[in-house]
C-alpha cells in the first residue's frame, strides 16, 4: 500500500474515532455541527445541531429534534442534506452529505426517549408550540407541557454518502474526498 493510502486509511479511521467521541465529549467541536437542509421554497435553511450517536459501520450519525420542527419538513421532502464539521484543535473541516430518514415513533425512539426524559433536554420535546412559533411576551414561559408522556421527540438518521475532508495546516493544506469506500485526494 503506498503512503497516500496508507494516510487516507489513517485519515479516515480518525474522522469516525473523532465523531464517535463527540458524541461522550461534550467540549469536542464536533458535538454541534452545522446542518443544512432544502427549504419547500427551493432555499436553503441551516442551523446547529447536537450529534447524539454515531455507527460507523452503518455510516450513520443521529440527531434528536422536535418532530414538529421545520427541518423534519425539509429532510421529509428533500432527503439529502449536508452537514459541516469544523474543529479548531484538530484543524479540520468536514463537509458531510448525507441521506437523512425521520423517526418518530418505534422502539429506537421509545428507548431513547427513555433516557431522554430524565434529563434537562426532555423539555425541549414537550414544548406545547412547535420550534419557531410565534410567543406572546406573556406566554414565553407556558410552552411546556406538563404530562411527560406526551412529547414530540423524534431521531433524524443521516446515513453517511460522501465526507469531503480539509486540513488546515501551518506549511500545507490538505483536502480528500471520501466517496463510494474510496479516498479521491484533491487541492484544497
């Protein structure tokens, strides 16, 4: 094996070690990424995210959101979606695309909903608007539903396609695309 697929093998087996450890560490960079979706509008619409689980064997990463959210809408009509990682310690950038799949009801959900519910996050998936709804100033801390049994959790899946990677380097930068098992190398 020659020395750039050597260090595209090392290169790869680090991003998957790096997102899975973003999922227990919460002061990696890459715990909130940046995921971007297709509006109905034919726009785009991006917004932080927190990464919740990873598999790289299924090249799968998992984020929570309320089912009622306007990405949940954009990831139903439009799949595809990109998701930006930037770390400044590792200086390294990811730009993920990825066919996403909505969950909302089943045992996945159910189980981490579970473990959900016994934490601070829980109220964020009883609120009784939905994410972006307009509040009356008098009603800014009534949006919680107090049954915790009725929630609005759901799990987006975004199964890994393409992972375009750039490394900021002091003497160099260095960029490679990941696609189809296969590393392309490329000018950053």
């Amino acid at each position: 094996m020659d020395t750039l697929l050597e260090a595209a093998e090392d290169i790869r087996e680090q991003i998957w070690k790096e997102l899975v450890r973003a999922t227990h560490d919460r002061h990696h960079a890459w715990r909130t990424p940046v995921l971007a979706s297709t509006t109905h509008e034919a726009g785009v619409n991006a917004r932080t995210v927190v990464l919740r689980r990873v598999q790289p064997s299924q090249r799968l990463l998992e984020i929570y959101t309320d089912q009622r959210s306007a990405k949940v809408g954009e990831l139903l009509a439009h799949p595809r979606a990109c998701l930006v990682f930037w770390s400044q310690r590792l200086h390294w950038q990811l730009r993920v695309q990825a066919d996403c799949a909505i969950q909302t009801d089943g045992a996945e959900v159910t189980s981490r909903w579970q473990t959900v519910r016994q934490t601070k996050s829980a109220g964020d998936y009883m609120t009784r608007l939905a994410p972006g709804s307009a509040v009356a100033e008098a009603d800014v801390d009534d949006g919680v539903t107090k049954n915790s049994d009725e929630h609005h959790f759901a799990i987006v899946q975004a199964r890994v396609i393409e992972i375009d990677w750039l490394e900021l380097g002091r003497s160099q930068h260095r960029r490679a695309r990941w696609v189809d098992d296969a590393w392309q190398w490329l000018t950053p």
